[in-house]
C-alpha cells in the first residue's frame, strides 16, 4: 500500500508546528498529531508566515467547494441539453460574440480561460460536429482561426437560455441583490490582483 505523505494544514497556529499525518501501518488509518514547540520543530517546515484566520479558512474552503461543484452543475445542464461540455459551449460562445464569428487561437484560449492544448482539442471536437471550422488567418498567414459556423450559431442560439437559467438558479438565486453586488467587488479585486495588467481576464473591456 501506498504511504501518504504529510499533509499540512492552513489554519493560524500559536507556537504550533502544522499537523503531520502519521500512517498507521497496523490498521492502514491517519492519526493526525499536533506537535508543539517552535516553528523550527518537528520535520515539518513552517509553510506560511501568517496562518489563515478562522473567517479566511471558511472563505476559502466555501471558495474551493464552489469552484469544484459549479463546473459540475453547468456541465451536467450542457450535456443534458446539447451533448455538450460546459468549456466546448463557452469556445462556442466566445466565437458568438465576435463581430464576424470568429477569432484568432490564441485569443479565444485567452477568452474561454483554456490553455493552448486544451482548446486545440475542444475545437477539433467541435469540427468533427460542424460547428466549428479552422482557417489560416488572414492578416499575416501564421496564425489559425476559429471560426462559427451556421450550425454552430443555432446551436448557441438553441442552448444558451437553458445556460442562463441554469446560472441564475444555481448561482444567483442564492444571492440578494446586494450579496451579488458585494461578491462581485471582491472577486474582482482577487482578479485585480491576479491579473494586474489585463492580459489573462476574459472579460471584455475590463
């Protein structure tokens, strides 16, 4: 059997070393123990200068658990409507919104929050369906472009109300008017702060 390695807990800790997961050999179990001591004690180093405190633990872990369970529920609504992944319907849908239906790889990896490899392969999947179509670009015959097709406008147009109300049911109907507006504040500060210059945001204009 595998033998975990140690596992190193966030929280704030007075003089005390982080929890070390010791494996129990007879029965297979984690023991955690609390070592403590100074922060130079244990085998542990110390992983952080300032420990989260009890209110950033909980936003944090809420955060994480969000960001896991959405994908899940909106994926689970595109397959259900359009046999679709939730990230193949945004590639679509960034493709809509351009003026002429189409855009360069490079920025429509950047818009959908994909890298390079992955929208290469969601793209060709969505080829292999017609809704989707590659072509060399036109300005400097190096780079390649996506580019909507017909039917892939019909099936944006057919999908995107069921996307929408599966957004506001499983996001912003939990949500006051005001917990919207303040959430919206303070994810984007965390963006501000992850992408000061605005080359990474797929969000237009900001």
């Amino acid at each position: 059997m595998r033998r975990p390695g140690p596992v190193v807990h966030v929280h704030r800790a007075t003089r005390v070393v982080p929890r070390v997961t010791a494996w129990r050999p007879d029965r297979g179990t984690v023991d955690f123990r609390t070592v403590r001591g100074s922060r130079s004690a244990g085998t542990v180093p110390a992983v952080a200068d300032r420990w989260l405190d009890e209110a950033e633990q909980h936003t944090w872990r809420v955060w994480l658990a969000v960001a896991e369970l959405m994908p899940r529920t909106l994926d689970a609504q595109m397959q259900r409507d359009a046999g679709l992944t939730h990230a193949a319907y945004v590639v679509l849908a960034m493709l809509s919104e351009a003026p002429d239906g189409s855009r360069r790889m490079s920025d429509l990896a950047r818009v959908a929050n994909q890298s390079q490899s992955r929208l290469s392969h969601t793209v060709a999947r969505l080829e292999e369906r017609g809704w989707v179509r590659r072509e060399r670009a036109t300005d400097d015959r190096r780079g390649n472009v996506a580019v909507l097709t017909e039917a892939g406008q019909e099936v944006v147009a057919r999908v995107a109300p069921g996307h929408v109300a599966a957004v506001r049911d499983s996001f912003f109907a939990a949500l006051t008017p005001e917990q919207t507006r303040l959430l919206g504040e303070a994810l984007g500060a965390v963006l501000e702060r992850l992408d000061p210059d605005h080359t990474q945001r797929a969000i237009a204009g900001s």
